[in-house]
C-alpha cells in the first residue's frame, strides 16, 4: 500500500485537511489516530466532523471515551473515541464499536495496534510535531500527517481518490516561499 504525507502549518490546516479527508471517506471507514500528546489528533477529528457535516462541537471524548456525532444530512455519522484509557483488546470490544462501524466513519485517538482487529480495512493517521519549536506554548505549530491505507477497502483507486481531495488543500496550506 502507498503511503502518503502532508504537512500543515498551523492548526488551522490541520482541520482544513481533514476537513477534505472526509470528501474521501464513506460508512464503514475506520481511522486509527497516533500521535504523542499534543499532536493534533482531536484538531484533526474537529475538521472531519466538519467535513462529515455532522452534529458538534467535536470535542476531546477523554473522560467519556466515545462520542456520536450524528450527521446533519445524508452522510456518515461520525464515532468519536479515545482509547488512551482504555486497557487491552477487551476493554476495547466492550464499547461495542462493531454496532455503528458499518454505518459511520468511526475514529479512533490511541488506537493504533488496539482497534486494526475491527475492521478489515483501516486508515491510520499518523500525526507528528517538530522537535523544536519557537513558542512551544503556541498550539499553532506545524504538523506532519502521515496516512497509511490498509485492507482491501483502499485499493489503487481509493488511494488515488484520497490524493485528488487533499491536494488542493495541501498546495494552499504551504508556507508563502513553497507557493512560489
């Protein structure tokens, strides 16, 4: 599978990728989200929730562990969920993510080797920060996302459609002396 990498530079780009991201998703998508603290991953979902055009705010599911954003037209649904606090394989079944996963795009922050056994197909979404910055109290820090299709669910096609939606947004959200 082919992988592909897009950086942004604040977090407002962040969004407006993932915003685009949801133009190539559908029900049944699952996104595995990784990332160390602070990197974005509920930013991130705030723009696919956008882009889904489902029921918000989207926030941080933390302490509640899983969200439903319901969608406002004919979309997907979006299912929210942290498994930070989340134990093994088990814990992970208990929250019955396997009920919506065919009807919504289901994300997962902390996900990442805790939820690929869901679904035959998944999305992980791997979102860097630099090592050094100049404010390191500015969330507006540029970011790298790394996002690696696997399963048969994105095929040549599907990955192919997933370049042609974020291109645009990836050309405008370089710093002005890429653009030239």
């Amino acid at each position: 599978m082919r992988s592909l990498t897009v950086r942004t530079t604040d977090a407002a780009g962040t969004r407006a990728m993932a915003e685009a991201l949801a133009g190539a998703l559908r029900p049944g998508d699952l996104l595995v989200l990784d990332g160390p603290l602070g990197a974005g991953k509920t930013t991130f979902t705030q723009g696919l929730g956008a882009g889904l055009g489902v029921r918000g705010p989207v926030a941080s599911p933390t302490f509640v562990i899983e969200r439903v954003h319901p969608s406002l037209g004919e979309g997907p649904d979006l299912v929210h969920v942290d498994a930070y606090r989340l134990g093994g394989e088990g814990e992970i079944d208990d929250l019955d993510l396997e009920a919506d996963l065919d009807r919504a795009v289901t994300v997962v922050e902390w996900g990442r080797d805790r939820v690929e056994h869901l679904a035959d197909s998944a999305l992980l979404v791997v979102l860097d920060r630099p090592d050094q910055v100049e404010d390191p109290e500015d969330p507006d820090e540029p970011r790298t996302l790394h996002l690696l299709p696997s399963g048969p669910r994105w095929d040549e096609r599907a990955v192919t459609q997933l370049e042609a939606v974020l291109a645009p947004v990836a050309a405008t959200d370089r710093p002005a002396e890429e653009n030239r």
